[in-house]
C-alpha cells in the first residue's frame, strides 16, 4: 500500500467513524439512567459495560492506529465516570482529539503493518475498518436492550418503530 492509498483510505473511513459516532451518541443517550445494570442474560453485559465498552474501544483503536500498536483496553471506566452521561460527556470529549490525530498523520505512518494480538498484521489504516463494524455490533447489542429496559429505541441507519423515517425537506 502507498502512503497516497492510505491517506485515501483515512479520507474514507474518518467521515464514517465522525458520522456513526452521532449514531452511537443517540443510542448510548436512550439507555435509561435506572436500568443502566439491565443485561439480559447473565453472560450478557450489563447496558453500561456495553455504553463504556464501545465508547472505550473506538479511543482504542483509534490511539492503536495513531500509535502503531494496540495495548490492553481499559476493562472499566476511570473513577468519576459514574453514568451514562458520564460516558457520552467522555466520549464527547476525547473522540474528537484522538480523530485530529489521526487525520494528521503522515500517511507513511498509516502504511506501517501493525500487529492485532498475533491475529492480524495489517496496515494501521486497515484497522478503521474493524473500528466501524465492531462499534455497529456492539451498538447493535446495545440497541436490542433498549426496550426490554423501557426506553424507545432511535432511528439508525432509518426509521424505527419509536423513531419513524422522516423525509429530508425538498430543497
């Protein structure tokens, strides 16, 4: 891979982690405050080990990509990180900065094969890629419980149930 690919690949996925970052603030959003604990099955996750664990995990991959290598993920949030406002105000703040960072890397650096654990070696532009489709399954997840905890569930990638599609305004 060039490093002109990998810029062109940055320029492709970036626009996709900013727009499904909004998806996932709605999402995480909808999880009531009271129900945070809810999981659905004792093997499951509770809704906010599932908020955290996909707010986490895209800081994750984008320091690993920006870093060239992927350390252990924070398990747990960092003390004062209490609800899922918390979680969102995080997010809020941190995913904008470590995106920066990534958008201003040489694209020689996104070039360089980076090591997922021994399972892949990929170039670290590659890795925006797992990013998206791992925040969509967990979100997917997440989305699942939303009404057995008695909250409505927002529209996605369309219209749901609770939030209909609306039609833009003809311009």
């Amino acid at each position: 891979m060039t490093a002109e690919q990998a810029k062109f690949l940055l320029n492709f996925f970036l626009p996709s982690v900013e727009q499904e970052a909004q998806t996932t603030k709605k999402v995480l959003a909808a999880i009531p405050e009271d129900r945070r604990e809810y999981r659905p099955d004792p093997k499951g996750r509770t809704a906010m080990e599932l908020a955290w664990h996909i707010a986490s995990s895209e800081l994750w991959f984008l320091d690993g990509i920006a870093n060239g290598e992927f350390g252990q993920e924070e398990e747990q949030p960092p003390s004062g990180l209490h609800t899922v406002a918390d979680v969102i105000a995080w997010y809020d703040k941190t995913l904008p900065p470590a995106i920066e960072k990534l958008r201003a890397l040489p694209g020689e650096k996104l070039t360089t094969s980076v090591s997922f654990f021994g399972l892949f070696n990929y170039p670290a532009v590659a890795y925006l890629s797992f990013l998206v489709v791992h925040s969509v399954h967990h979100r997917g997840q997440l989305s699942v419980y939303l009404r057995p905890m008695g909250s409505k569930v927002p529209s996605i990638y369309g219209g749901s149930a609770d939030e209909p599609f609306q039609m833009p305004a003809q311009a």
